[in-house]
C-alpha cells in the first residue's frame, strides 16, 4: 500500500510540473531572452537565402506558390523547388520560372520531406536555408524579419507563426492554442517545435537528416538545441496555410499522424540527456512527458484512485482545474491569440486522446517492425 501509494504521489507531481511547474519555471527562473523578440528590423540584407520548396503533386497549389514567393523582398535569395511529381508539377514550375535567375527547379530521385531536403542541400549555397510547404503564403518582408532573428549568434532556427485560413475550425483552435505556448517559449529561449509550413536554420545546424525522419520540423529544432543554438517560432513571421482538415475525422487523422512523428523525434533524443545543456535538459525532459507519456501517467492516476480517498480525488480535480487556470493566465500574457477557458479544456483534453492514440500507433509500428 505504501509502495502504491509513493508511486501515486511521484505521478501526480510529475503532472504538476508538467503543467503548471515547467510553466513557473519558464516564467520566473529561465527568464526572457536578452535580445528582444522584435520585428527584426535593421538587418542589411547581408545574410544570404536558399529558399527550399518541398513538393509532390501540388499542380492545384504551385503557381500561387510561385507568386507568393516572387514578391519576396530581399536584396539576397534564391528560390529552390525541390519537385518529386508525377501529375506535372514540374512542367507548371519549369515554364513559371523562366526566365528569373534566382529560381531553380531540381527534380528530386524519391519523395519524402528527408530525401528531399537532403538532396536539395547538395545545391543550396545560402548562409540560411528556408524550408517551405507549397501549400504555405509568406509576407513579403518574411526574409528580412528572419534575417533579424538571426543577427543573434545564439538563434539557430527561425520558425513562422502559422494561421490556417481555410481549415476546421477545431483545427484553428488547436493552432491558437498551441502557437500560444510554442510563442511563451520562444519568448524564454527555449522552442522545442516550429511548424514544417515555413522555417528557417542556419547551415551550421544541419548537415544532413536521417533518412527515418518524416518530422524535419521537429527534429531540426531539437538538434539545434542538442548543438547549443536556441529556436525562434516569430509570431512576426506570418505565414497563411492554405490547406487544412475539414471534418473531425481527417483533423483527428492529421493529428495523430503529427504526434507520432513528434513521438518518434523526441525518443530519438533521449540517449543525448547526459550531454545536453542543464535548463535544455529541463525543458528536453518535460517536453517529452508533455508530448509522449503524459497519457499514460493521466491513465495511472485514475486506475490508482482505488488507493486513495475523496479528499486526493477532490485535489487532483482541483490539481487540473488550476493547470488550466495557471496555462491560460500566462499564455493570455503573451499570445496575439487568445483562447477562451473552454477552448484551453478542449485543447488539453483532445491533445491528451490524440498522444495516446499516436503512442499505441508508435509502438505498434515498432513492434511490427522487429
């Protein structure tokens, strides 16, 4: 009883910290970052660009792609489409280009965001790579602003602040919640994400991706950190998304495929612990019960309540109940989105379901793979 009893109490305060500790531990021990999250004003436009466009038949989504990105405004850049279409992607993009110098197209050998990106960096001579999805509009200044992240050595990725403009509307609200955290973490030094619609990494940060990586933007982030840089998700950096789920069940499927990539890139990690910088190892630590185990631990909580008493029933409730009160009042702080308190239970709640889904489907996979 005893022994159940410990393991009930180290649960629950590893869903404290997780939830309302790492939170207060951002807060006032990290501190904020001592250059200013800003527009990114002032650069000279001395940094050069590849901007690097992932593609596989997106004939209904290139030429707006095209567009958007030659009215880029930036003294320095070239535009890479990195085309692995059989539907005539390539010939839309060939016959657009023409003509402009900076736009190149290269037919990639296989698809997958890791074979592409690895292949196109055979090409790229940028001091900066920019990867983009076709599906994703930039503003016009969105290198200049990215340059300005940059101008701090410390900054190895510069992720954009992701809205969908067409998607479901459960989906939005999960971005607005979750661009809301990843920009309180930002604003501490420490985003373990950016969004695979749009970021940018310095050359020195990845040489090449393992070829078993299907979230770049997750493990491009986490290797940034592993290598002492830190990564920016800039709410400066608009970028629309342009497709998006449109019923419960393809935003449910998109999810949970999401999670599991997340999943798999924060496992691949875990061996790194010993060599990894202290607040980083903190934050690397937490992230993962965040978005691996946190199910699970939710899960032990309820099947150990037997062990308890009203009185720990009535405080977990209340554990819960402030997590989201504390979540809300400090993210409220600092997000340009505000989500309402129902909206924050929904997120939590869903996010919860969806991990669990995505662990089952990971260990499956893995199991069937052995």
């Amino acid at each position: 009883m005893i022994l159940l009893q410990t393991f009930y109490f180290i649960i629950l305060l590893l869903m404290w910290w997780c939830f309302q500790g790492y939170f207060l531990y951002l807060y006032f021990f990290v501190g904020k970052r001592k250059e200013a999250v800003s527009g990114g004003g002032g650069t000279d436009g001395s940094f050069s660009f590849s901007v690097v466009v992932l593609s596989c038949n997106e004939r209904d989504y290139i030429m707006r792609k095209i567009e958007n990105l030659i009215k880029l405004d930036y003294p320095s850049f070239s535009v890479f489409f990195i085309d692995a279409s059989t539907d005539g992607t390539d010939r839309i993009i060939a016959e657009k280009i023409q003509g402009r110098g900076n736009f190149k197209l290269v037919r990639a050998k296989d698809k997958g965001r890791s074979f592409q990106i690895n292949e196109i960096l055979k090409y790229v001579d940028g001091d900066y790579i920019l990867v983009t999805d076709v599906d994703a509009q930039l503003t016009s200044d969105a290198l200049t602003i990215i340059a300005g992240e940059f101008r701090h050595g410390a900054v190895g990725v510069v992720g954009g602040y992701v809205k969908p403009v067409t998607s479901y509307s459960l989906d939005m609200i999960f971005w607005r919640s979750h661009n809301a955290l990843k920009f309180f973490e930002t604003i501490h030094g420490y985003s373990p994400i950016t969004s695979g619609t749009c970021y940018a990494f310095r050359r020195g940060v990845v040489e090449s991706i393992p070829e078993d990586v299907w979230a770049d933007d997750v493990y491009v982030p986490l290797l940034a950190h592993f290598k002492g840089f830190g990564c920016v998700y800039s709410p400066f950096v608009a970028v629309e998304e342009l497709r998006g789920p449109q019923s419960l069940k393809s935003f449910f499927y998109s999810k949970v495929r999401k999670s599991q990539d997340i999943i798999k890139e924060f496992l691949r990690f875990l061996c790194f612990i010993p060599r990894m910088r202290h607040n980083w190892a903190v934050i690397y630590l937490t992230k993962l019960i965040q978005v691996v185990f946190s199910p699970l631990l939710l899960i032990a909580i309820f099947l150990l309540l037997p062990y308890g008493n009203s009185t720990v029933f009535f405080t977990i409730m209340m554990f819960f109940l402030c997590a989201i009160l504390l979540q809300g009042f400090i993210l409220r702080k600092v997000t340009l989105d505000r989500s309402t308190l129902l909206e924050t239970i929904l997120v939590f709640v869903m996010s919860e379901v969806i991990i669990f889904v995505a662990l089952m489907r990971h260990l499956l996979s893995r199991h069937r793979n052995q």
